[in-house]
C-alpha cells in the first residue's frame, strides 16, 4: 500500500514522471548497460533495445503500476505484475537484480528532471519502485518454487526441424539430461537462450505449440524475424543433434481443457499457443465448445495449418473460421473471406472466453468488436510476444 504521505506527491508528480518516461528510460539503459555490460550477455534483449520496445515496455509498466497506486489504495495491479513476474523468471531474474535497477533508474530520473527531483519526490518514487519490486519479487519466488527442478536453464536437444509454413519452423527438443522435467500448460512459454556467432548469449520466449503434457519433448514453431538474433540463427545455424538452453515454462495466459466456450482469435505466427490448446483439447476428448478464428496474409503462410485442423477435426464442437488478405492462392477445399477478421456476423456464446495472440492492432481491433458484441472485458485474454507494448501504450 502506497503510505499516505507518499501519495499526495506521486498523485502531483505522475504527469511530468508519465511525460518523461519514455525519455529517461532510454537513459536508464544506457547507463545501466555502460556499467554492467554483461547484463547483455543471456538475459536483455539487444534486438529488443534496438527497436526500442523494452524502453517502452519499462516505462509503460511504471507509469501503469503508479496510476494504479493513485487510483486504487490498497491494491496492487496484479495482472500487470502476474505478466511481468512470468517473463523475469522465464529469464532467471534474481532479487539482487533490482537493486542494480534502482540505482540506474533512479540516476536517469534525476538526470532527465534535475531540480524537480527534490527529496521528497525522490522519496516518494522510491517508495513506488520498492513496493513494484518487492511485489514482483515475491511472485517470482512462488513461480520458482511450482518448477520441477531449481535450474533457470536446462539443455535441450534438437531432435527435428521442419518447415511450418512460408517463413516458419517447427522445433522439437528432448531433454539433454536427467533434470526433472516440468509438465507445461496450454499457452505457456519457455525462453531459448542461444550462443550466437559473436559470442553473445541471447533470450526469446516463444509458446510451445502442441500438446505440452509430455515432460520428454518441448515444440516450439518460429517465424524468421528479420530484425531480431535468435529466430535467424534458429533458423540458418541450429540443426539436429544441436543442444540449445531452455527455461522452464511460464505464462499466465493458460487455457483449460473444460469449463465455458472459449475463443481462439489469432492472426499469423499467432497461432502458436491456439495450437497448443487445440492439440491438448483433442488429445483429452474434449467435448467443449471452441471457435477458431484465423487471420493470414496467404494461405501457405499458415503456420501450423495441419495441426490445427486435425486438432480441429478431432473436437466435436469445434469450428473455424478464416480470414485470408490474398484469397487468390487458397487451394480450393479451403473456406476462407478474404480481407481481415470481422467479429461482425459470427455467433459469439455469451459467457465465452477470449484468447487473443497476433500483432498489438489485431489484438486492440478484435478486442473491441468483441466487448461490442458483448464478451466482458474481464472474459477477454491476450498474449504479446515480446516486451508487452499495450501496456505501455
């Protein structure tokens, strides 16, 4: 809880903190990359910091944790912290890392304001970060402790690589050793830590993409992206025998095997953890009404298009519907409508539950033609690959 003689300052001061952040969390990188260059190494993002997302992602996190704060006394916001605390410990976050945090951070707040930050405004932001940190800290250690095993890293072997649609392949993995293995849930994610040639370690999450109640294989399907490391050397450098890093799976967008209808809406390599629940889903016999709804750019770009339909096929209530922006080149047994997906028209079960993966303007789009079709706002789930960009929006 944020104390009473903190919140006044925070509740005048969040506008310009707000307005500046996405200039002093840049800073905050820097600084902070200058004086321990080896955070680079296995754990940020270097594509990530390049593109600028990960300064935007921090700073949205901290200005929607403070707001929260102001806002609502006595609570914290624990789906924003749920969603950060899965991808720190996918990474091996310690506690000892949010000191180092704090100290840059906290010297790129003063550089960017000067005189601004008087004492009790440096007081009251330190209040907010250690209350944010601590939080996140003990999320971290419970998700820790549901693992199989204690190891932030374990190696994998690739066991088969195959093409997954136009840019996309499908990895398999199996345990490189004895380490106790944990059983996934539909929608989680492991991080892939890679040696690339220059030396550098690099991380991405990416969701496993079929059946995941099997402790003696990881699958996960990528879509080569030019601007990122680990994809590309994926892609071109790694082969069967090869033995990659894998972290434990987290994520706290899961789907369940029963309960109310739920709603897969997912435009392109999206498609991964809709996947996965389908697979689950058939592999259970359930008998639990499901709409499939995909949007691609051409049909041969589907990635995990077979999977899916016989996925699909297995489940007695199960249905799909395909959106596709060139229609011309779809084979011909494939019912697709050209263009891009329209909630418009479709038969939505009232107490349905949501799942959105895709690009973050499909996602805001689908979102709200689905809260105008009447689908609760809190019934309504997404995952974003990479740092979380609408939050920070």
């Amino acid at each position: 809880m944020l104390s009473e003689k903190s919140r006044p300052v925070i509740e005048a001061t969040l506008p310009i903190i707000g307005e500046r952040i996405s200039h002093i969390t840049p800073k905050f990188y820097s600084r902070m990359f200058a004086a321990r260059p080896e955070l680079l190494d296995g754990l940020f993002s270097r594509a990530n910091q390049n593109n600028g997302t990960q300064q935007q992602a921090l700073a949205g996190s901290i200005a929607a944790f403070a707001t929260h704060l102001v806002n609502n006394p006595g609570t914290l916001p624990e789906a924003v912290l749920a969603r950060i605390a899965h991808k720190h410990t996918s990474l091996g976050i310690a506690p000892e890392q949010y000191q180092i945090v704090y100290e840059h951070l906290f010297a790129a707040i003063v550089d960017d304001l000067g005189e601004a930050v008087t004492p009790a405004v440096a007081e009251a932001w330190t209040e907010v970060y250690w209350l944010m940190a601590d939080a996140l800290i003990k999320i971290e250690k419970g998700l820790y402790a549901q693992q199989a095993n204690d190891k932030i890293w374990t190696d994998w072997t690739l066991v088969s690589k195959t093409i997954a649609g136009v840019g996309s392949i499908t990895f398999r993995f199996a345990p490189a050793d004895e380490t106790a293995v944990t059983v996934a849930k539909p929608g989680q994610f492991v991080s892939v830590r890679v040696p690339l040639l220059d030396g550098i370690r690099q991380c991405r999450q990416y969701t496993l993409s079929d059946a995941v109640t099997s402790t003696t294989e990881r699958v996960i399907t990528t879509k080569f992206d030019e601007g990122g490391e680990v994809s590309p050397f994926m892609h071109q450098n790694l082969n069967v025998g090869d033995t990659v890093e894998l972290s434990n799976p987290y994520g706290d967008l899961t789907i369940d095997t029963s309960g109310a209808p739920i709603v897969l809406a997912t435009a392109g390599i999206g498609c991964t953890p809709s996947a996965s629940a389908l697979a689950n889903l058939a592999a259970v016999g359930s008998d639990r009404q499901v709409l499939v709804l995909h949007a691609e750019a051409t049909e041969d770009a589907w990635a995990l298009k077979e999977q899916m339909r016989e996925s699909i096929a297995a489940l007695p209530n199960a249905d799909l519907k395909l959106w596709l922006e060139d229609i011309t080149a779809k084979a011909d047994d494939t019912e697709a409508t050209e263009g891009y997906m329209s909630l418009a028209g479709l038969d939505l079960p009232a107490d349905a539950r949501l799942y959105l993966c895709g690009p973050l303007a499909f996602m805001r789009a689908v979102r709200s033609q689905a809260i105008d079709a009447g689908i609760p706002a809190t019934h309504i789930h997404y995952e974003v690959f990479g740092p979380d960009l609408w939050l920070a929006a």
